[in-house]
C-alpha cells in the first residue's frame, strides 16, 4: 500500500516505538515519587519537556504534555477563557478550525462568551484586515490554525499575531498540529502566545500532544487532582508517551528542511498532471502548503475516488478523516465556495516521511488510468 | 542586514592597571568557555574593548543572547557590515535604527572613515546618513551632545561597519580573576543568591552541601545539584562536594541540649566546611547568611559559630532583606528550584525553640564531652564530588 494519508495520521517511527517500549521497561516508576527510581523518572520527563520548549523557543516550564490535538487545543481555548474571563468575554477564530477548535468555541458560547467566526476566502484564507477590525476591548483570545487540515491553506500567523498584539491585549492560540515537521514552527517564527501540537502527525505516538506557551500567559486547569503538571494538568504523567513525543519532534524537526523541499517536489508534479484533467479542481489554493493537496473530479463522489485508488494500493481519503465517515459536506469545503458539481467529489492527497519519488510516479499513472475509466462511462 | 561583530567594552577591567592583562585573558577564556558549544568563533583583544568575530548568524544570535551573563562585560553592541554603496549604506542605517526603541529619542552620527579611497567625506557621509534617518523616523530628533542614539558609521576597506545599540553586560569581574571560594549551599533561596554575588565579584566556586539520608530524600539532593548546575551557567564549572551528614546529626542530638544544638550543628558544618576549602585550595567560605533571618543568624549566634575557625568567611547577603535576596533569585532562575519543598538537613533535626543568643563558653562546653573530629574526619573523606556543567554522556541520551 501506497500511503497518502499522512493528514490524517502517520504511521510511528521505529525509533520512537523502542524508545517508548524502553521508557516503559526502565523507568516507569511515577515522576512524582520521592525515591530514587521516582527521581529517574522526574529527570527524563524534565529532560524531555526541555528538549520540546527548546525547539520551539520557550521556557521549560511553559510546556505540559497532553493526550493529543483535541486536548490541546480544548485545554488552550478553555484554560485562556477561565484564566481570563473577568477581563472580557469576546473571542475571535475562523470558520475553518479543526472541530476541537469549533465544539470548544460553542461550549463557551453556551457559557456566555460571544465568539465571532471568520469566514475565508476562496483559498481559505482569513483577511488579516478582518481581524484587525473585530479586535475589541473585551477580546481575550483569538485562535487560528497554522495550516488547515483539509486544504492546506496557510494563513499569515506572523502578521496575525502582529497585528493582534499591537490592537489588544487578546493572547494568539495556533493550532500547529498540521505544521509542525513540514514548516518551521516556533514561537519566534509565528509570534504566538500559545501552541499546540500532536505526535502522531509527525510519525509519534496516537495519544500524545503538548501545549506550549510564552512568559506572559498563564491558565486555569480544566482537570484538577494531584496538581501535576504545574497543576495544570493532574493525573499521573505519561513518561513513556512525553519521551516519545520529544523523541518524534526532534526527529521531525531535524528533517523538516529536506522533506519540504521534496514535499514542493511532489506538490508541483502532481499539480502539473492534475491540470491536465479539465474534470479535476484542485482546491488547494498555489501558495498553501506543500504536503497537502485537496483536488475534486466533477460529479464524482469522493468515496468512488477513494475506492478506486485504494484497488490499486493507494491509500488517499476524502477531506479531513475526522468528517470523511459523515456524508455531509466539510464546513471546510462549504466554507470555500467550491461549485455545487465538485462538492462531492473530494479527495485530500497528504504526503509525509514514507513517500518517495517512485510513488509519485505511480500515483500519476494510476490517476491518469481511473480518471480515463471514469470518462469513459 | 547582516551583524557582522560584537564590540565588549570592560568598565571596570580596563581600570586595573599593570593587571588588566590578566583580567581581560582571563574575561576571553570565559568567553571561550561559556561558548563551547557553539562553533569556533574569533576574539581580538584590544586595551579597552574587545571584538568577537563569529561566521555565521545563528551563533551571532546566541552570542547576543547569552552574552548578558558573562561577568567582567559593561556593555556591548551588535556590529552590522554592508557593502561601500551609497543605497546599502543608507538602508543599513534605516535598519538599524528600525530595531530600536525611537519614541522621544535624540540622535547623531558619527563617521569614521579609514577607508580614504571612499567616495564620500567624513561629514558629507555624516549628513548623508544623519538625513535619511530623520527623513525616515520623523520621531527622532537631532542632539549632538549625548544623544540617546548615537549611530557610529565607520568606513573600512573591506566593507562599512555600524551600531548603534547599546546592551547593558552583567558587570562585575571575569570569574576566576579573584581567586576561589568554597560555598555552602544549603538548597534554600539565599545560598545561591550569596554564590551567584561572589561570582560576580570573580570569585569561581566550589559548593558543599551536608546530606543525611534518610532523612532527607533523594530530591533534595537533586534540588542541591540543580542549583550547582544553574550556577555553572555563569562561566565557570562548580564543583559540588555532598557531605554525609547523617551520623554526625544523629550524635549532636544525643550529646547536646536540644536548644543548643542547632549551634553546635552549624559549627561542625563550618568545621568540614574548612577542611575541604584546604584540600580544594580555596582561600575563604561563602554562606548566605543575612542578619537576623533565622535563630543561627543573630549577631551572637554568628559570633559562636564563627569561633571555630579564622578563616575568613563572607556573607555577601549579610545586609539583604529577604524580598530583595528573592528578587535576585528569580533573576538569577535559581527560585524555582529553591522553593521545591523538601526537606533538608536544616531543617529536619530544627529544635522547637533554638537560642537565638547562644553563648560560646557554653556550646563549647557541652561539645567537650565527646570528641567529633574522628566523625568529621570520616565524613570529609567519604563525600561525593560532582562537577558541573556535567559531562554530556548520560543514561537517557539514547531515548530523548
């Protein structure tokens, strides 16, 4: 099998599953106990906390480990909304964010904070202009993803950000999980407040994620107990999983340079054959980011497309595979604009560290071969 | 825009007559050493200033960051380079005063132009500069005696150089400039502050620390030897030496009266304390002790503690109150570790009602009956020493 599906998830390095196998065999005594194998433990997990605050430019005691995305990003928006809700009540994001993002967002609105959504443009982009304009005294976060999970589209986070800060004292949350590993992300590179990632988008563990955050901000804990984590995050902490996660990310990080000059590679090859297909929309707009490419074949349903790819061993989805079992349209895709004979017939290629150069090939001649097929009917 | 050098200026170095040498050797070995980690990069040394050439960006930024720490540095200012056009020079400038703080401020240039060959005059650069400044930041204002901002532009054959920023050093001497001390730290907040103030002075160190398992636990062991480590940060390793104290505290509580014996526990401390100082070589002993804090801390309880040895010993915070000791903690990243709330061996065999004003004939009296040096003799010989920074190589390497 040919997989293209890295969006969704990626299949975990090996080295990543010894070290987690090895965490757990040696030094699984709990971090916070007093003797010496409790000790070990606490050093490790320290360890790997700092090598993630390292990478991405913040102090090692502004980072928790969590259970993955969803969790971050859950415990980012809540956490903020509690921590700072006496100072306003008014939150901004996109019409497009993950549903971590959208279901925290109308939790809080249940709540009695008031969230304005952001519509995007046709390459899924929010105008910066926008934000600027909906800043209000009262805004205490806006949250906006780096990269979007069902088309790629990049939005301009370091302007945001600039631009948030220099209007209000809102704090940026950036969901980085689909950046991390293919862009550079770091606190000086997007000018975020607060980050989140998850490990198994860069070949970790499924169940392991961290937030991160700058000097300035602080939070309110959603789970409370035994006041682990900075008392942020209480229940017993994970070591294997943390080591894991610092494990998949520096990995990750060390490749990130020479996979996004392959992933531009294969971005520009596929485009380029796509284009040849006047039945084929490529949704993802030029400038977004490399390793995801959306395209839809004209009254089509994606699913077909997905079958008859997967019959020749390749593995692609339609949209995003948190919304591809419900037959509904994406709000990705209603939110674009996408013409009503292309709305069904989506399909997400995303490319990750298993690919190579002779699968593109193949992708391009099997395509080539089903889309003909499809004509002919 | 490309920083091309750091220029480090001494302050007090360059006051130090026939010694300067020394002490600004001794400032680039600190240097050199604080930087190890970063690729090779050049030092030229001058009389009153010091330039570091590195190759690459990414090692200037880590310079620009972690030189703060460096003692014996008044200040020092990124130098960026660019080519002799008339149109890079300018944009240059622009740059630079771009990255500064420009609300309310006054200006200058100044030229130097070594390069004669160069198109332009001194003062014609001065004002070709000077004008498309302030034609740029309208914010700023012409002001020829001390300027806040004072641009220099100085024209060299190989490219111009400029800087205008000006960020503050740590102060204080290169340590290792005078000499070397035995510090005891104790895992609280005010040792490290008292070690970081010695430091500063140029003083390198050595820490001890009295260890009694199983009273106190592993972790504030650990706590000890994170607080060494932050310590290292400055420029120059510490040695940590782990004293086992466990015996000695348990042969104090049965030989002493319970209100004394917080004294006479102090005294054995300074008692080791002196004899590793000889064997390490260091010439006096640190401790963080301020006036007044605790019961060991009064004037008389200083003096009978004291009594036990001739070696010089400095308290660096013995005029501190205790927010400003905290203030410098949290600067210095050691409060965090201090405030892990462990129990150490001060505080564990604590009476509940020590005297606050223990006479010396007394303590010394009730000390007669039994002889500690056999125990203290032991308890020297025995300890553990752990130098940091640690060596790279350690059990988790592999996993992280």
């Amino acid at each position: 099998m040919y997989y293209f599906d890295h969006s969704a998830t990626t299949k975990p390095d090996k080295v990543v599953l010894e070290t987690f196998v090895k965490v757990n065999e040696e030094f699984f005594a709990n971090p916070a106990s007093l003797h010496v194998m409790g000790v070990d433990s606490h050093v490790l997990l320290s360890r790997a906390r700092k090598q993630v605050s390292d990478m991405l430019g913040t102090e090692m005691n502004k980072v928790i480990f969590t259970s993955g995305g969803t969790e971050s990003n859950h415990f980012a928006i809540h956490g903020l909304a509690l921590k700072l809700h006496a100072r306003g009540k008014h939150i901004i994001t996109s019409s497009i964010e993950h549903p971590s993002v959208l279901e925290s967002m109308k939790q809080l609105e249940k709540q009695g904070f008031e969230v304005d959504y952001l519509a995007v443009d046709e390459k899924g982009l929010i105008s910066v202009e926008e934000v600027k304009a909906r800043l209000r005294k009262d805004t205490i976060i806006v949250s906006i993803m780096h990269i979007n999970n069902e088309l790629g589209s990049r939005q301009p986070i370091k302007r945001l950000s600039e631009v948030i800060h220099q209007n209000s004292r809102a704090l940026f949350h950036v969901d980085a999980v689909q950046s991390f590993g293919k862009y550079p992300v770091s606190f000086t590179e997007l000018g975020a407040d607060v980050l989140t990632l998850s490990g198994h988008k860069f070949n970790g563990l499924k169940g392991t994620g961290i937030v991160a955050w700058q000097n300035h901000v602080s939070f309110e804990p959603i789970i409370v107990g035994g006041g682990q984590e900075f008392g942020l995050r209480s229940g017993t902490v994970p070591v294997a999983q943390a080591v894991a996660f610092a494990k998949a990310m520096r990995l990750a990080f060390e490749k990130q340079p020479q996979m996004l000059e392959k992933y531009k590679q294969w971005n520009e090859r596929l485009r380029q054959s796509m284009s040849e297909y006047k039945e084929v929309q490529i949704l993802s707009p030029e400038d977004a980011a490399a390793h995801i490419l959306t395209v839809s074949v004209k009254e089509i349903k994606g699913e077909v497309l997905v079958n008859a790819l997967q019959a020749r061993d390749i593995i692609v989805s339609t949209s995003s595979a948190c919304s591809s079992k419900q037959t509904k349209i994406s709000h990705v895709i209603q939110a674009i604009g996408v013409s009503d004979s292309y709305k069904k017939g989506v399909i997400r290629i995303s490319f990750g560290t298993s690919n190579h150069d002779q699968q593109i090939d193949y992708f391009i001649e099997q395509f080539s071969i089903i889309i003909n097929q499809l004509k002919g009917e | 825009m490309q920083w091309k050098e750091i220029l480090i200026r001494y302050g007090e170095l360059s006051t130090k007559g026939r010694n300067r040498h020394a002490f600004t050797g001794r400032l680039r070995d600190n240097i050199r050493y604080a930087f190890a980690d970063l690729p090779k990069f050049k030092i030229i040394t001058e009389r009153d200033r010091m330039f570091i050439q590195p190759d690459d960006q990414e090692t200037m930024d880590q310079l620009i960051k972690r030189l703060p720490n460096i003692f014996g540095i008044q200040s020092f200012s990124p130098v960026a380079s660019c080519s002799h056009e008339l149109e890079d020079i300018k944009q240059t400038a622009i740059k630079i005063i771009e990255s500064l703080d420009r609300i309310d401020k006054t200006f200058k240039v100044t030229v130097k132009r070594s390069y004669k060959p160069f198109e332009m005059e001194t003062n014609e650069l001065q004002q070709f500069v000077g004008s498309h400044v302030l034609r740029t930041f309208q914010e700023i204002q012409v002001q020829m005696k001390k300027p806040d901002i004072n641009l220099h532009v100085e024209v060299r054959k190989d490219a111009v150089y400029m800087m205008a920023q000006v960020i503050p050093g740590a102060g204080g001497l290169p340590i290792g400039s005078n000499g070397k001390s035995l510090l005891m730290l104790s895992g609280g907040i005010d040792s490290p502050v008292a070690g970081y103030q010695m430091l500063k002075r140029g003083v390198r160190l050595d820490a001890i620390h009295f260890y009694s398992p199983p009273y106190t636990s592993e972790l504030s062991k650990e706590k000890v030897m994170d607080l060494a480590e932050k310590l290292s940060r400055f420029g120059a390793s510490v040695k940590l030496h782990v004293i086992p104290f466990t015996a000695i505290q348990q042969e104090i509580q049965r030989q002493i009266p319970e209100n004394v014996s917080m004294t006479t526990t102090r005294r054995m401390m300074l008692k080791i304390a002196d004899l590793v100082r000889e064997e390490t070589g260091a010439l006096a002993i640190i401790t963080g002790e301020s006036l007044g804090q605790v019961a060991s801390q009064t004037l008389e309880s200083l003096t009978a503690i004291n009594a036990i040895t001739s070696t010089p010993v400095l308290r660096p915070l013995i005029a501190f109150d205790k927010q400003d000791i905290i203030e410098i903690a949290q600067e210095i990243d050691t409060y965090e570790v201090s405030i892990r709330p462990y129990e150490d061996c001060c505080t564990i065999f604590t009476p509940a009602s020590p005297k606050t004003k223990p006479k010396l004939e007394k303590v010394e009296f009730y000390e007669s009956f039994k002889s500690f040096d056999e125990m203290i003799d032991e308890a020297v010989s025995e300890r553990e020493i752990i130098v940091f920074p640690k060596k790279k190589q350690d059990k988790f390497s592999d996993l992280l």
